[in-house]
C-alpha cells in the first residue's frame, strides 16, 4: 500500500519539506560563514522544520551542529546536561576518536557530572546533580557553551549551536541573556541560531535596544508559502501516489490555507486520505476533507474558545465571517463589537497569542486557517 506524502505535526524533511528552497539556501551560507541568525514566524510555520532541514545539509559539508531544546530544559541543571550530551555527541565526538579524551573536555568543570553508559547502545547520559551554589552552576554552563568555540578554533571545524524554544532562556534566568551574550560575541568561530515559538517574546529579546541580544543576529522572518511555490509540491506529491487534483480545486484548497504550510500539509493529508489510486481530486473531495479537518482541530478550538473573554470571542466571530479592521466604526457596528477601546485590547491579547494576524495590507484576520469554519459550527 502506498503511504499518504503529506505531513503535519512532525517535522517535515526530505521529500516531505515544503518549498522554501530560498530560505534553507540562505540559512546553510550564513551558518558555513559563521553568521548568527534568529528565525521568526507564527506557530506552525515550518521553524523547526527549516533548521533541521538546514541542519542535515550542514553536516553534508561537515559543519558540526550542536542543538539545544530550552523547552526540555526546565533547571540550569538540565540545561547543564543537555549541553554537555549534544556537544560531546555532536561536536567532540567527530573530532576526537578516543572517548576518554573527548571526556577529559569536562574534568574542568566546576560542577562535575555523572555519566552513565547505556547498556543497549553504548551512549552517554550526563547529569548534574542539585544543591550545587548557583555561582558554580553558572560558571560550568559558561564553560559548556565555550567549549564549542574551543574545539572549532583546535580542529579548524565551523561549529554552529542551535537554541530551539531560546525565549525560555529568561525563564531560566533574566540574568542568562547577558551571560550567554558576553559568551557568544567572542565566539566568530561559531555560528549560532535562535529559534522560538512565542514571537512577542524572540521580538523582545532581539528588537529591544536595553537587551543584551539586540541587533546581535540576522532575522529572518517566515511567512506564508506563496501559492505558485505550493501548487507544484502538491501536485508532484499527489502524482507520485498514483493520485490527481482539479486545477481549481488545488486552486480553492490554497486559498483556504493561504499558504500555512502545517494546514496546507495537513488539509492535503485528509483529501489524499479521500482519494481512491487513480482518481483526481475534486471540490466535493476537498470539502470532505475540510470537514475531517476541522473534526481533528475541534479540541484545540474548544480550548481557545474557553480561555477567550466574551469580548475576544466577539471578535474572533468577527475576523472569521469577515477580515478587516476591527477599530473602524463601520466594521464595529456592522459585528455588534464593543467600543474601540474593548477591541483593541482584545486585539492586543489575540495577537500576542497568534490566534490573529495583521496582513501586509493593514487587515486583521484569524491565523489558524480553520478556526473560521469551526466558528461556523456553533
């Protein structure tokens, strides 16, 4: 049996990354010449996918790429330990053969970890221990994340150090901005890139001239997929499993998603799970799997529907029947909205949470393509 080409959810690489050919282009020469770079977008926009992506391109030309989830590091501790595991694996490893030289790296520490060997497949696990002073603990990440500098200078490897979720980093610590930018500035030999769910946040951190890391890195900005970059993908996916699309069908399905890579990957996976091998795509299709869609969504809507404020609701209702501009009195009036000063802190909290977006032309619309027609439904 053929597999569905689409995915949603987890990361899209190989033959399942979506066109931005641009985009990996520029992000593999900035990292090969030791550029910092920050990646910015909404939810679901592919981040995570465009760097890991990148990453596989990177170690194709034998840059070494060490990545750290912030998320999965809730305590300096675990940062600790995360940081020690991806640098030995990713970074000394490659370099240095013997593992007991390439252990030797953390002897230094001034916090010492527990390693531990897995028995199935030989790998290590590091753990720092708690009820360490926190100066110590502070003065053995510096040390961690000096390290690749070190080893790229010694070996003459470009180095880069990957931070997924890196606007955790001032949950961890507010003073860790100025740390790990006091570090990093003296590090040309290493190429870091910061990547982040919480836009308003990554914003903050890198667009505030009173933080350590304003100015510090390239931003790249990811936006939609413009539909004549998406149509061919889709085609192409659909025909290697024997299957079609009606050229307005295709057409009508990225309006709908408006180039949102994970629901263009997602709407596109439930219609390929409504075609029979052989047959092409049609309206009537697209709108069956439109509605498995929106079934799949229904309890990631019912939550953001009972977290909103009546007046956030009000105006969700709004955007999803008609984008435009809320603070008009005109389009108030026309939606039953509150005052404009009612909206526009609905509007403020909305956004920050990336439920709606600002277009280029100045109209406010739902990000999640198919909260409108969820809406619809009650």
């Amino acid at each position: 049996m053929r597999e569905n080409p689409f995915r949603f959810g987890a990361l899209a690489l190989d033959e399942a990354f979506t066109d931005r050919e641009r985009e990996l282009a520029e992000l593999v020469s900035d990292v090969r010449n030791g550029q910092d770079v920050v990646i910015l977008g909404p939810r679901r926009y592919g981040k995570s996918s465009l760097v890991f992506r990148a990453i596989q391109e990177l170690l194709r030309r034998r840059v070494l790429v060490a990545y750290v989830d912030l998320m999965a590091a809730p305590t300096k501790e675990r940062l600790a330990a995360r940081l020690a595991k991806t640098i030995h694996e990713d970074v000394a490893t490659p370099l240095i053969r013997a593992r007991e030289r390439g252990l030797s790296l953390f002897r230094s520490l001034r916090v010492q970890p527990t390693i531990t060997v897995d028995p199935h497949d030989a790998s290590l696990s590091f753990t720092f221990g708690t009820g360490h002073d926190v100066a110590d603990v502070d003065a053995t990440i510096e040390a961690l994340l000096e390290l690749p500098a070190r080893l790229s200078a010694e070996r003459n490897r470009r180095v880069a150090l990957v931070f997924d979720e890196f606007q955790e980093i001032t949950d961890l610590d507010p003073h860790y901005p100025k740390l790990l930018r006091a570090v990093f500035q003296q590090q040309p030999e290493v190429a870091h890139v910061y990547l982040g769910s919480k836009r308003h946040l990554m914003r903050q951190i890198f667009n505030d001239e009173h933080e350590p890391f304003w100015r510090s890195a390239k931003q790249v900005e990811l936006g939609p997929i413009e539909p004549e970059r998406f149509a061919p993908f889709v085609r192409e996916r659909l025909a290697a499993t024997d299957r079609g699309i009606d050229e307005a069908t295709l057409e009508r399905l990225l309006e709908l998603t408006g180039g949102h890579p994970y629901a263009t990957q997602q709407l596109c996976y439930f219609l390929w799970e409504e075609l029979p091998e052989g047959f092409a795509a049609s309206d009537r299709d697209l709108d069956r799997a439109l509605e498995r869609v929106v079934d799949a969504e229904g309890a990631h809507f019912a939550l953001v529907w009972d977290e909103a404020t009546r007046n956030e609701r009000q105006l969700l209702v709004a955007l999803g029947r008609e984008p435009g501009s809320p603070y008009s009195v005109e389009y108030r009036r026309r939606h039953g909205l509150p005052s404009a000063s009612h909206v526009q802190r609905s509007l403020g909290s909305l956004t920050r949470r990336e439920l709606v977006r600002r277009d280029a032309d100045g109209l406010y619309r739902l990000a999640e393509p198919f909260l409108g027609r969820w809406l619809e439904r009650l």
